[in-house]
C-alpha cells in the first residue's frame, strides 16, 4: 500500500483508538480493521460533498456494522463535514454529543441512518438502494446515477434480515448496491468458527450477487475491486480479508480489539508499530490537509453535478389532489415530540381542494374547505374520505336553500391544541354541529355537543364494497340529510 494511503488510513486508527480510550468504551477493532477499505472508498469513489451533505445525487454510505461508529465519525471530520468537529469526537460516548455510541441518524450531517443493531443497516442500504433505482427512473439517469456503499460485518451476515434484504437486492439486480464485507472472521466471542460454517460467496451468488475476494489491507486490491464494483450488472458483494485490530501488537486479530479500549500500554506499543509519533487526537497538518483535499475535490465534482433544479421540477399542480396528505406529511416530518399516523382511504374521490394556499391548513387540525351561502344553518365536521361526502351533502343542502360549511378535521389533537379564538370560528358559528365519519361516534360528540347529530359506525363485523357498507350503516347523501332536515 502506497505511504500516503497507509499514513491516510492511520488517522482513522488513531482518531478511533483514542476516541474510544477517552470515552473508556468502544469498538476500535473494525475502524482500525477497514480503515484502509474506507480510505480508497473516500479517496478514490465515494460522491460526497461536506459542504452539502444532503446533495441528492450523492453516495449513501451506510455503516451497517455500527458498533464501530469512530470510523464514520473519523471520515466525516476529516473530509471536512462541518456536522463533526475534533472536539466532537472528544466528546466521543458523551451525553448529546453528536458522536453517540452508535450512528445516530441526524439530517444533512453524513450519518445517513441509525445502525447499531447488526444487519440492520444492511436492509436500509437495500432500501436506499430501491429508492435511487426509482429516483433514476423518474427523473433520468443525468441526475440521479449513485450508488449505496453498505460496510457489514460477521455479525451483520448473520442476522436473519440480511437473508431477506440481500435476497431482495439480488432478485431486483440492484447493481447499484456495494456492500463491503469486513471479512475478519472474529466477532464478539472469538472466531467465528465458534457460530458459524456459512460459506459466504455461494449465499450471495445464490441470492444474484457478485462476489469478490480481496486483501482489505492492499490498496491496490481494494482500488481493481472498487472499480469492477461500478461496472457491475448485479449487486457487489467484496469480501475484504481484513485483521481486526489491525496494528495492535496484542491484540490485532483478536476479538480483544472488538469492543473495548486498547488501553494505553497497548495503544503506545501501536503508535510504535505504525510509526505515529503524534499527541492524541492529533492529526499532522499535512495529512489534515490531504484529507480536506480529498474533501474539497468531492465537493467540486458534486457541484458540477449540479441537480439544483430536480425538485422544483416536480409540478405540484399534479398532486392537487393529494394537498391535505402532503401537509399531513410536513406535520409528521417536522413533528418532534410524537409519533404521527396517516391513514389514506384508497377510494376514488373527487378533489375537495384544488388551489395549494401555501399555508399548512392542516396544521391547525381543521379548517373550511366549503362554505355553500353566507347564512348558514350547520356546520358538517369530517376527515379524510368522509369529507368528500360532506362536500356532497352540503351542495345538496343549498339546493334546497340550506345552507352550510364544511370542516375538514384531519387531526383532532392539532385542532384541540389551538387557541379559543379559533377553535369558537370553527365550532361556535352555528347551533347545529354535525359529524360524518365512518368509525366510532363517541370521538366527535366533544365538538357536536349532546344537541349535534353524529353519522358513523358504532358497531363491527361487515365487509362490503364501500357503497353497499355506507348504505348499510345509513352513511349516504340520503339519509343523512333526512336526518338532518329533521332536526333543523
Ligand atoms: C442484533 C444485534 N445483536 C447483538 C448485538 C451486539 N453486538 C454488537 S457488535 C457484535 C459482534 C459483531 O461481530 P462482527 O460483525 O464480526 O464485528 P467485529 O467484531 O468484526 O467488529 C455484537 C454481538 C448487536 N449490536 N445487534
Ligand atoms: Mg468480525
């Protein structure tokens, strides 16, 4: 291996051991063991661009075999991502630091996803992969043409969901995938002698993968494999010969160097070997520099690239449909503290909004979607599919000279969360409230009242086309505006 590319690669050894003996926890094994993998993969291939690290068009590196996070955190801060400082990496295992123990996903930092349970990551590299093939599909091969780079240990092969997902990659010939198999036949115990005989290149050729077979430690050999990884028609599964550990004196090769610090004796007698006469954490200001150029070269490639433009070339006009689900999704996107669930109806239905305002309406839980004359008698609360039949009921209403709005209440729990001003604009306006919803009614008298009328289902067991159950359970225009005549 050339000087530079050892002395390269030896950052991230260094920057791992210490990391890890600072925090007094942690994996330096699989850093120290696929540093140099990772070195031609950042040098030589990887897409990237520190300055814009959710550029569309990059390379998603996935780090599968999370338990050895340093290596990621190594790579970031020295390619010159602003998302990871030195001091950063001190903080290595600390209380919020952004270096946790494991990746943890954060957006626009170079930590694509949270791994840390083994083969996991393996799955997301497969689904990342699934999404640049439908990304290239849509919107050309000019502006989406990358690939995902998935670094998987012993482990992560073992784990019953790399079958599923590396059997889904060779079945969709995912040539875009790479994985990287950190081949050091040692994991948490021992040798892997100790759980396990599979024979690895006859599964992924099995599964429609390619399979190489490379020295991890040869520059020369990553680089020839990397290269016939892009050309490949299939999946690229390189399985790299690697030692963990690698540089340890005592404990090189050994599953000792998996996942717990070196130690200071040995971390000395390592910096011996590997001729590192430098402080802790501290990277020489040349090989900083080759780093950050490394970097920078990445960063001008990928703004030639340039791809600014993909997304405002998508036409919202042709999702009008589709515009309280869209903001539904901005809400679950941007909602911090819980979880959000959107139930879609499949039905076919005719828009109830057509003109995008350019405000989140939903946000507000409810809002107007129809107002039939200016005196109105009943306010038709709803949500999702319902609201169509709503729209319906109330236009039908104002042929016969009553008059109506109608509320689209997507989320309660927004709506309830909303000043009195405008909860009483939406609920306060007529005597009459009315609900139509096909489910349970007892969620929607809090804002009807005792004196409201309340059209759903309070009951279980039918199963029909949609028509005939709406008929069954007397949820059609019909009916509901018999009741509704009645009662005004
Ligand atoms: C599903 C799951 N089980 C167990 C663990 C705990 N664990 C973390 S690393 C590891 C061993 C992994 O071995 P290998 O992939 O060979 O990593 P290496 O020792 O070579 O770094 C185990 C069992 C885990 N992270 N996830
Ligand atoms: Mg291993």
């Amino acid at each position: 291996m050339s000087k530079l590319y050892k002395e390269l690669a030896n950052c991230i050894r260094f920057l791992s051991i210490d990391a890890v003996q600072k925090a007094n926890s942690g994996h330096p094994g699989m850093p120290m063991g696929m540093a140099d993998v990772a070195t031609v993969l950042f040098k030589d291939f990887l897409n990237f661009n520190p300055s814009n690290p959710s550029w569309i068009n990059r390379d998603r590196f996935v780090l599968s075999a999370g338990h050895g996070s340093m290596l990621l955190y190594s790579l970031l801060y020295l390619t010159g991502y602003k998302s990871i400082s030195l001091k950063d990496i001190k903080n290595f295992r600390q209380l919020n630091s952004i270096c946790a123990g494991h990746p943890e996903y954060h957006p626009n930092t170079g930590i694509e996803t949270t791994t840390g349970p083994l083969g996991q990551g393996i799955s997301n590299a497969v689904g990342f992969a699934i999404s640049e093939e439908i990304l290239k599909n849509k919107f050309g091969k000019k502006k989406i043409d990358h690939k995902t780079y998935v670094l998987a240990g012993d482990g992560c092969l073992m784990e019953g969901i790399s079958h599923e997902a590396l059997s889904l990659a060779g079945h969709l010939k995912l040539k875009n995938l790479i994985l990287l198999f950190d081949n050091n036949s040692i994991s948490i115990d021992g040798p892997t002698s100790l759980s396990v005989s599979d024979d690895h290149e006859k599964r992924f050729r099995s599964y429609g993968w390619n399979y190489l077979k490379i020295n991890g430690h040869s520059h020369k050999e990553i680089l020839k494999a990397l290269n016939k990884a892009q050309k490949s028609k299939k999946p690229m599964a390189i399985s790299c010969k690697t030692t963990i550990g690698y540089g340890s004196p005592n404990k090189g090769g050994k599953s000792s160097s998996h996942g717990s610090p070196l130690g200071e004796d040995e971390i000395k007698l390592v910096r011996k070997k590997l001729n590192w006469n430098y402080e802790p954490f501290e990277i020489p200001k040349e090989l900083l520099g080759e780093w950050r150029k490394i970097g920078k070269k990445a960063e001008q490639k990928s703004n030639k690239k340039n791809n600014k433009k993909i997304f405002n070339s998508i036409n919202l006009s042709s999702f009008k449909n589709l515009i309280e689900t869209f903001e539904c999704w901005q809400i679950a996107l941007e909602s911090k503290n819980s979880p959000s669930v959107i139930a879609l109806t499949r039905q076919g239905l005719d828009p109830v909004r057509i003109k995008n305002t350019f405000k989140n309406e939903s946000s507000l839980g409810a809002y107007e979607v129809l107002r039939t004359g200016e005196n109105i008698k009943l306010t038709i609360i709803s949500s999702g599919s319902e609201v169509s039949l709503s729209c319906d009921i109330s236009h039908k209403l104002a042929t016969e000279n009553i008059y109506s709005k109608v509320v689209s209440m997507p989320c309660q729990e927004l709506f309830d969360k909303q000043n009195e001003g405008y909860k009483n604009k939406i609920l306060s306006e007529t005597e009459l409230i009315v609900s139509i919803e096909a489910s349970e009614t007892g969620y929607w008298k809090k804002y009807t009242g005792t004196n409201g009328l309340n059209f759903g289902i309070d009951d279980f067991g039918k199963s029909a086309p949609y028509k005939e159950i709406y008929d069954h359970f007397n949820l059609n225009l019909k009916s509901i505006i018999k009741r509704i005549k009645e009662k005004i």
